[in-house]
C-alpha cells in the first residue's frame, strides 16, 4: 500500500498551464500532484562560443528551488554564491534529455535556455521539470517557426520523464516525497514517443536492485510516460492557446 | 494621460492570495497589475552570531527574480556566483522596512526570512514585495504566536509600500514598467498604519525634482499606501485562512 | 545638546585638499570633521559593453573602506573576495548622484571612474564621497576639456550631498558616528546647485519619522548643502591648483 | 570490429597498484588501458555537521583531472576557482558508489575521503575510479580494523563499476577514448560482489536506445564488472602488501 | 647616473608620520620618495584557529593598492572578488618579516594584524611596507605594555627593508619606479638590527646575475637598512608621540 | 649529522622520466628522494591579451598538490573555490624562473603552460618542479622546432633549481621534509647553466641568518644545481626518446 493510496502504476494528477507567465517564449507551469514547477524557454539569437560557426544551434537548462518549495527552507544558491552539486547534476541531465528532442541542424544558430524553478517541491522535480520543458520547448520553437526564423520545424522526437522506485519490494510509479524518502531504489527515466529511452539514472539507497526489479520499474516507467505524452499532446493542440 | 489610463493617484487592482505554497510558516502571493511576487516567510528558532545572547528575534530578507520575470531573460544569479548590486540594494530595503514591523525583542530569539521572488516583473517588484511580506510575516508570526513560542504578539506596526513618481511633470501612483522607465523621478515610499515614514528612497532620472514635486509624490503615496493597508488588513481578516 | 556642541544646523569643518595624489586625473582628500577620505577620478577611452556605439560616455563609482579607518578593524573585502551589501549599496549611490552632474552625451565615449576610500571613519562617509567626488570630477573632466577630447565642457551641475538626521526629537544637519549611531532617522539628501534633489534616502531607526520631521530635515540640509557647493566653488576657482 | 579490436565483450587490460603513494590510508593506482587514475583514501576522526551525534560514519569523494591528463590541456579548476558541473557530477556518482559498499554504523564516527585523480584519460575514468577507490577504501579500513578503532569490519559489499555502450549498433564492454566519443549509448554501471546493481547512469548520444540494447549493455556490464570484482580481490588478498 | 641623481647607495628622502589615524593601535605614514603607504596595526584578543591553546601570539599582515596609487588605474581587488597574486605575494612577504620582531611566545594569545595600504606607488612599496609596518607595530605592542596584557615587551627585533637592484650594471639602493622598471635584478632585503638578514629575495630580470652583482646589492642594503633603523629609532623615541 | 644521513652538500637520488603522460607536449615525472612532482608542458597557438601583437611568446606556470600527496590531507584547491597563497607564490616563481631559459621574441607568438602537479611531498617540491619544468619544456619546444613553427630554437639557458638551508649551524643541500620544518633557515635558489642567479628566496625560519651562512648555503646550492644540469642534459641527450 503506497502512502498515497495510489496504485503501484498510477500517476499523480498532473496538469500543465501554458503561457503561465507573459515574457518568456514558452512559459508553462507543471503540477504533478503537490510538486509545481514553472517552465519557461527563452530564445536568443546565437549560440554558445564553442559552437561558433557550426552552422547548429544549442539548447541549454537551469534548474533552481525557491529557498521554500521545500519542508525546510534551502539556502539561496545566488546568496551562497554556487549553486549545489544537486543543482548542478540535474540541470546538466534536464539538458541533455531535452536537447534529445530537437535536430540541433534544424534548429539553426539559435540558443534556447530552459528555465525550471521549482516553486513547490514534492518528489519528482526533475522529471516534472523535463516533461514541463518539453511544452516550454515546443512553444518556444512555435515562436521561431512563425517567424520564419527556422526554415523546418526541428522537433523530432516528443520527450517525457518520470521518476519509478522499489517501494517495500514493489516497483511504483511517480514517487511523491514520503515514497522518496524510503524507497529502496530510485529510477529517472526519460522516454521519446518512438517509445526509445532517452536517459535512465538509477540509484541504490541502501540496498542493491535486481535485474527484476530494474524490468518492473521500466515497464511502469513506460506506461506512465506514455500517459505523459500524451497529456502533453493534448495541451499542445488546443487551440486556445 | 497615464499609458495604462489610470488617474494619477490610482493603484493598480491589487491581490493578495495567502497559503499559496504550503510548506513555508506564511505564503503569500502578492499581485499588483502584471507584477507577481511570491513571498514566504521562514521561521527558525535562533539568531545569527551578531545578535547571540541579546535577547532579541531578526528579521532579514532575501530576493530574487526567476531569470524569464522580464522582458528579456536575466542571468540566474546562483549560476554567475553573485547577487547584482540592485538585488543587493533591494533586500537589504525589505528587510528594514519589515524589521520595522516587529519589537524585535518580543521575537525572542526566532529569526524570520522573508523570500521575495518575482515571478512576472512589470514595476515596483520591490514595494510589491514589502506589502506581500508584511502579509507573509503576520502569518508566520500567527503560528510563534498560536505555538506559545511568544509570549506577547511582537507587531507593533503594519507596513505597506508603493513606488510614486514624476511622471510627465505630474506626481504619480504606482509606477508600472512603461512609466517607470520614462519618468523623471522614482521615489520608493514605506509607511506604517499610523501615517509614519519608514524609508524614502528617491532618485532623480535625468532631472532633478523640486520639493513641489516631493510634497505632491508623498501625498500620492500616502493616499496608496492606506489602500493597500486597508487591503492587508481585509486579507489578514479571512476567517477562512 | 549635540554631542559636538554644534547648532541644530551647523555643518563640521570641511575642507577639500585637491592634487592629493599624483597619478589619476582627479585626486581629492575630503575632511568632514574626523571622515576623511580620498577621492579620485580616472578617465579612460571608451565605455562599457552595454554603452557601446550610443555616442555617450558613463561615470561609475566605487567606495571602501580601510580596514582600520572605523573603530573595530571591519574584514578587507579583497581578501573575503566580496563586497559588503553596504559597500554595494553606496557605490551605487555616488555612481547615480554624479552621474546627475554631466550631460554624458557631451562627454563622449569616455568613462570616468570615482573611487572613494575611507581613510578615516567618522560618520557621512558616503555624502563626504559625493561632495569630494564632484570636486575629482570636476578636475577630470577639465583634463579633457583642456586636451580637447570634448567639444564642450560636460558639467551641467554641481552636486553636493550631506547627512541629517533627527536627534533627540529635533532636525540636525550632519550627523558624526555619536549621533549617527543614536539616531531616531537618518537621511542622505543629494542636491545640486539649482536647489533640486538628485537623491533622498530617509531610514527610519527605530521610529518612524513624521512630514514634519521630514520638513525640518529638508530645511537644514538644504542650509548645509549650500554651504558645501559654495566651499567646492572657492577650491575649484583656486588658481594655484 | 571495436578500434582497439577487442571483443565486444572484452576489458581493456587493467591493473592495481596498491601503496602507489606513501602517506595515505589507501592508495592505489589503477589503470584501466591508457586511463591512469590515482585513488587515495583518507581517514579521519569525526564526520560531517549533518552526522554530528548520530553514530554513523560517512565516505565522500572527490574528483580531478590533471590538466593536461586529455588531449586538449582543460583548465585547472583551482585557478578558475570552481568545479565543472561534470567535475561536480562524477564525485557524487563516486562518493554514492562507494557508500555502498559499508555499513556506516560500524564504521563509527570516523569520515573517508575518496580522492581520484586522473593521471591520464582515456575513456571510463569515473568507473576506474570507482574501482579503484574501493581498493583503496578496503586498504583505509584495514587500518582502522588494525588499529582496532573500529569493533567489526564495516565493509558490506564489494563494489566494481565499468562503462558499457552501444557501438556501432552493437552492445560493447569498457569504452576507450575513441569509441566513448562515437557511441550512440553510453552507460556507466556500478555492481556489488551480489551481483545487485548499485546505481545505472544510460545516457543516449544522439539516438535513443532500446530495451534490447539495454538488456545486452547490462550482460556485458555483468561479465565485465566479474572479472573486475575478481582482479580486486585478488590484488587485496596479495600478502606482498 | 640614476635617473633621479642620487648617489648609488642613497636612499630617496624617507619619513614616518606616527598616529596618522585615529582609531588604530598603531597608525603610520611612511613615504619614500613618492611611495606612500599606510601602515596600521590592530590588537585582537585570541589567534587563529591552527594556534589556539598553543600558549603564543599570532601576526598577520595584508597588503592592498588603492585603485588609482598606480600610473593606470588597478582594478580595485574587492570588486574583482580575488585579491591578484602580486599581492598575496607581498602580503605573505610582510607577515613573515614582522613576525620574526617578536617573540611570539611573550605576545601571548594576541592577534596583531598590519594594513599596508598603498595610497601612492613609486617603487618599493613592499619593502616600504615592512619599515613602516615595524613601527605601527611597536606602537600597537606599547598599548599591549601599557595596559599589562603583556608581561614582557614581546619585541626582540627591530626590522626593516628596503630594495636593491642592478642598475646599467650597478648595484643600487632604493629603486623607484623608473629605475624598477629597468633595473636588470630588483631584490628585497629585509633585515634585523643584529645585521641578520631576515629574508631575501631576488629576482634577474631579463639576466641572470653574478656573485660580484649579489655581494654589491647586499652591502648598499645593509648600509641603507641601517639608516632606516635608525630613523625608526628616532621617531619612536619621540617623547610628542 | 642530518636525518637521512647524507653529507651536508649531498643530494638526494634524483631521476627524470620523460613521455610520462601520453598527451603532453613535454611530460616528466620528476623524483627528488620521496619528492615526486609530474611536470607538463603543453604549447598553444597565440598569447595573453596583454601581449597581442608584441611579437613574442609567453610562458606560465601553474601548481597544485594531490590533496594526499602530505602527511596530512590538504582541502582540495578546486573545491574549496580558491589557491592558496602558498600555491599562488609558489607558481610565479615556476613561470618567472623557466621564462629565463627562453627568448620569448624567439618563441613567437606561443603560450606554453607548465604544469606542476605533486603527488607526493617530501620537501622541495618547488625546485623539483623547476628543474623538471626545464625538462618538460625543453621536449615541448622541441615539438615546435621540429614542426618548423618557431625559426630558430629559443632556448638560451638551461634552468637548474635545489633547495639549501642552514640545519643545526650548517649550510645543508636538498632538504627533505623533516630537515626542513626544523631547519633555520630555508632558501630556494633557481640558476642558469652560466651560473648565473636567476632567483633567490632566504627566509631565516626563527633566526636570521649571516653572510657566512649565505656564502656556505651558496656555495652547496651552485654544486648541487651542476649536477641537475647535468642529469637534465643526460636525460635530453637520451636517444631512446
């Protein structure tokens, strides 16, 4: 039985809001279940020095906390001067997985940062924040398309992520912070909508996983991620936007 | 004639929205116009090394805009090592004006942090912030107060804030982003309920101002001020908060 | 009863010693009572990244401390490898009020920098810093007027700046450290010399501060500020310089 | 056929010197083809503010390139004055790894810093050093088990890692330099001696990969990580030492 | 023939100006030709944490250059955030001299640190720094004598330094600027009354220098050293002080 | 009688691996008794903004110590954010000292960067890594003469570096960790294969020292130092390289 009374493959109610805030490119804010996460692309001309002249362009992502999205309040990386080795690692992970979605070619010289600013923190931060920034991404790359500014749409591939655990022996879906905080294993996976995977990171806490619980934890992975991309096609066709 | 339409003395429609994250002891949402700041208010038991065995509580606080707040995307300054000087100038102005707010001894040894982040930037993000964090502190002081850790309710006085200015020649309320990045002067006034000032700042943009322009800013500010007391106090009131 | 034994509205001796070092451009000491600091002004050829190509030059400031200039040795911020929020805060001050003194269009694509450093602490360093920096100033920029690196001298003001304060329930004109640190408000007003303000910051300290105090404020710092502009002229116009 | 025309499941030759340097508590050197890593482990008496009191242990690691141990001389961190965000990345996969392998109870209040330095890069350096700071984790906790400062021996699990990747569409054990920098996949796997996974990092270069290419990346990382554990124990076991 | 006419073994005009600041325990101007420094010396209860309960004093010394004491403005080092490796260099050179003047044993758990502020360069400054520094050093040690916080006088030597170089071949006392700039070798040497040298470092510029060039820079050293010592000697024996 | 029993002008054993890295220019692992430091030299196209458009080369030095090549750990200078200022003295005198083997104008516009890295300690690593430094860059100077890309080889002297001190009255050659942290005096001097002096560093350590000790340690110093040049001029006249 899972805190949450969830089934073992059951998602978090989870909404994504476009346009959330009015500047950026693409701005959407993320919910899944009590984590919020606000996602916002922003488009400049150019790219990074070591990329000059490659005829591509970049795709980049900072992560941040609110000092109290969480149960304690987190210094403030920016009073603190650094930002933490956790910081660090995922936003180097929430890049990599979304630069996955794009043909860098296609997207010609052109950088987009992915801002994801975690408002509310309630397990799941970096997947919600991967899932979210892919819409960001789309709309923003929307912005650049009917602008002419990019010859083809440099979409390839749609990308969606998900974090999965061994909770008492059992793989479950979509850890919250209770289930987080006592999992035995904790498994982010980001999957394409071609059903490929993107990045897997599984950590151990405390005790080893088997090969068992690594083929449960991806079979709910999947399902859940194509619950995932499909949420996100529905937001992106509606034509309020 | 104003660009919003606005008549010179009249406030932006102004929200405050209590418990908008559920972690920290005070969470406010604080709206004025397009301008959207989340402040939270963090109580610890303790105070910092300079005020150790004096008996007495701290307030400080801390801001920060998410780098897509504004018109274009500003560096994230966990990520540069380094708060700007205007971040630098703005906390130390939120946190004087709401240390105001408090005896400070009757604190006790508790300090409070108030986090002023900016979700969507459109003029007076800094006055904005020390209206929400009034909201913010009484809040968080409700619980010192409700947990006993107080013995005596230790707000002495409530505090609002609004930018005014000179605008065109005519002293101004509210300043939102078109004005405020052509007006000719920019005054920040805070104020308590019994009608004292506890911090001017103003500053002169391309010209100097006259102390017929002062006298008529501060009874602009005067005037907005009580409007947004009056508010905080309806907020504070909500039997259902 | 002043500590100093001086009137409501009289100023500390004051004296500006120009050509106090030989290398830069502008070279200051100022005496305000015990305050003493060393103003220089540096001009160099160009403008910074986010001026270029405007036709228009820039003047910025930077302030510190000796660390034996106060009566507790206070960390030398070279070696904490950071400033000080107050250092930053008063930078910012100086740069912004001398800024008001030139028409910086006329000043072509030139940057002067005013450095300020407090030899020796007694309160007012930073309106000691404006009054002195607009001397250094004024002799850097006649440096380029006399090498006809401008077409036309850019001094459209002359800028003075004093603390006042309310002590003991009255308005007092330039507050030392004794009554600085005790206070009720304390407020820096920066004017020019056609009567307007550059630059009002009032704080109050402990106690908020009524318009009439403000008034009284107003009144002598006016008094002090005219004393101060006729005392820079007298320097200025001193042909042995 | 692999550049180096080694089997698809074939290691490079790998080797552990142990006692490579003479002060530390553990030291060894590993090399793993031309990858050179120096793994020193270093123990203290007390641990970590986070641990004060709570009668556990704690192992953390560290991580450096030499300058000039690449192709390309990178920037030494110190002198920049910050670590890479990969830099930052290993060290915690390392630290994480090795945590694994003790019962942090019964290594008692003492803390091990894992240093890994690399000599020489050529492919697989963060999996060598997880290798080999095991080795030299065992030689620092002898010295305590010798010393008697700790009851019981506190090791738990041994711990192996290598990289594994798919190549050419084909799943291939410990990627060199040449094949690292043109994989479509990349997967560094850490194992225990009980042939549980201890953490899966997958990442896809390019193209994302499938459950097939998982399931052979994973078979191969198995036979690898067991000719790993075995050339550990018995280097260990080796009296010479 | 130096370019300023002196004699080969001819110090520059020299003085020290004692309490030259207020607030300090001891404070003194010491100019050399146009090199002007200011040396103050602060008394702290307590030393470092590497010296706690070793029953000893502690001196420590920090050097910095007011940004405009140079022909070019230097970027002011607390703005950069990094103080350059010129000065750590030079402020490790003035610690190490002055702590060989005590006996650190006598000075008791007593922090004495020396600010050596350059408000004007013209050569020499560190050497400058050491002479001056000696006697705000003694001053700040009589307050120690006076009040009995000390049971001995813990000084056992008196110091000073000046710079020597080979100069169109010829050793020479005292380099200035233009000298220093292209003098063939610059050396500093600092040296005790006892005429033991306390530390000595010399650097070829362009060419390697001789035994002959060695022996001659160190005999006009000893010969100008010994003139600094003796006017430390009457300034401190001034009874005005 | 010194603690390794060697004669008072007796070096320890001494050895040059040259090619010790794979990717380096110049690669030398240089062993001074237990002292072992690896020395790379790595050459890049183009030169230091301040040097653009001169004509010549450049070349620098960096430092670092392994954080277990001491007794004890030393915090890692890359985590903790900064250099020593041991590490910072100690890197210019590396660059100062091998820009005295070349003529820079020879060298054409090349920056070549020596890299000192220690991984073992055991007193001297300073001179070790000069005298390894030459080695270093003689092979990488050797890859530009051999390539064509500088007309003529630069290298004007060989640069040889040992450490002396004064031990229990004696002027000793080479001293070792345990000789040194008891020695009176410590002095690194750096020559060229003219015998000419290209730095000297003397720090009495507790006393100053005389002219004879400087004579004796001399004296040690010039025949240590022709021996080093003659194991350099072996190990570079090694045709097996």
């Amino acid at each position: 039985m899972r805190p949450s009374g969830r089934a073992a493959d059951q998602l978090r109610p989870m909404k994504f809001t476009r346009n959330f805030t009015k500047h950026a490119e693409g701005s959407v804010l993320v919910e899944c279940g009590d984590t919020k996460v606000i996602c916002t692309a922003t488009v400049v001309k150019g790219v990074p020095r070591f990329l000059k002249g490659k005829g591509q362009g970049w795709i980049t992502a900072e992560y941040g906390m609110l000092p109290r999205s969480t149960h304690n309040r987190v210094d403030r990386e920016a009073a603190r001067g650094k930002q933490s080795g956790r910081t660090v690692e995922i936003q180097r992970l929430i890049g990599r997985s979304l630069r996955a979605a794009l043909d860098l070619k296609k997207l010609g010289e052109h950088t987009i940062t992915i801002d994801c600013d975690v408002l509310q923190a309630d397990g799941g931060t970096r997947t919600a924040s991967i899932s979210g920034g892919f819409v960001a991404l789309a709309d923003a790359v929307k912005t650049l398309v009917d602008a002419k500014k990019v010859k083809e749409n440099p979409i390839v591939s749609q990308i969606g992520a998900i974090s999965v655990g061994v909770y008492q022996g059992t793989p479950v879906l979509d850890l919250d912070y209770p289930e987080d905080s006592s999992a035995e294993t904790d498994m982010n996976v980001i999957m394409n909508d071609k059903g490929g995977f993107i990045e897997i990171q599984g950590t151990a806490e405390g005790e080893a996983f088997s090969d068992e619980h690594m083929v449960g934890m991806l079979a709910v992975a999947r399902k859940g991620i194509n619950e995932i991309l499909e949420m996100q096609r529905q937001v992106l066709a509606d034509d309020a936007e």
